[in-house]
C-alpha cells in the first residue's frame, strides 16, 4: 500500500484512483482491530492474484470500510468492488468465525457501496472549466497544472 504511479500498458498510460467505502451487512459493528488487519492482509493477497488492483490505503470504522484503490481502465469500478467484496468476505468468515456468527451465518458485507473517482493534481472544477472552453477559440486557453504544490 502506497502512493498511486502511472500504470503503463501496452496500449495506455492510466492514473485511475477510486475512493470506494463499503458497510458491513447491517451495519454491525464487525470490524474489530484484529479483523481490520486481516482485512489489510487480505487485501496485500488481493494485489498479487489480481494485478490490476492496487490498494493505497485500507481505513476501517467499524461498520463500514474505505479503500483507496488504483486501477486500470479495461476493470470497472463496479467489477473492482465486487472482486474486492468477494475475496475479502470468503476469508474474513474463515479467519474471524466470530464475525460469522455475529451475522448470523449471512453475507459480510451490505448490498451497497460509494464509489468516487480521485484526481492526484486536478480538481473537478479546473477539469469543468476546461471542457466548458472546448470549442471556443476566442476563450481557448491550455490547461496548465500546477505541480509545485506537490507533497
């Protein structure tokens, strides 16, 4: 886990990052401190079956879950989540009986999700601005990013 790099494919340079957050089925406290670092070991696993799935960062709150994931464009977010619920779920039953049993046998996590893209040195409204501008030579103006105000 870290920070995200330009994934380089044959065909495409990408910097897809995803902010996804995903709750426990019913919202249960679940997610002890022992659990939560099952959960960053499961997901260390994940990034070597899965080579188009890399974790930034893992943060839980015990109901709920965020990841800070990176990615490539031929994956969805929506298949990303649902590989990453999987996995994750499969083995935090076999690892965690307890949580099985607080769940009553069930599913680990909720039905739903959040999920939001994340842009390293661009905002969403520089982004707006500039393609309002597409088209309009009076107003054209090249995009410039400011990376002096890197970290």
């Amino acid at each position: 886990m870290g920070d995200s790099t330009y994934i380089h494919l044959s065909h495409n340079v990408s910097n897809l990052v995803y902010h996804i957050v995903t709750p426990t089925k019913y919202r249960r406290l679940a997610i002890t401190d022992l659990v939560e670092e099952s959960l960053r070991q499961i997901c260390e696993g994940i990034e070597l079956r899965w080579d188009w799935i890399r974790f930034l960062e893992v943060g839980a709150d015990g109901d709920h879950v965020h990841f800070l994931v990176q990615s490539t464009p031929e994956h969805s977010p929506t298949e990303i989540v649902r590989t990453i619920k999987s996995v994750t779920a499969k083995r935090i039953f076999a690892e965690h009986p307890e949580v099985k049993r607080m769940l009553w046998g069930g599913e680990f996590w909720g039905d739903g999700y959040f999920v939001s893209s994340v842009g390293k040195f661009t905002s969403e409204e520089v982004i707006a601005e500039y393609v309002k501008r597409q088209g309009n030579p009076a107003e054209y103006r090249q995009l410039v990013l400011n990376l002096s105000t890197r970290e």
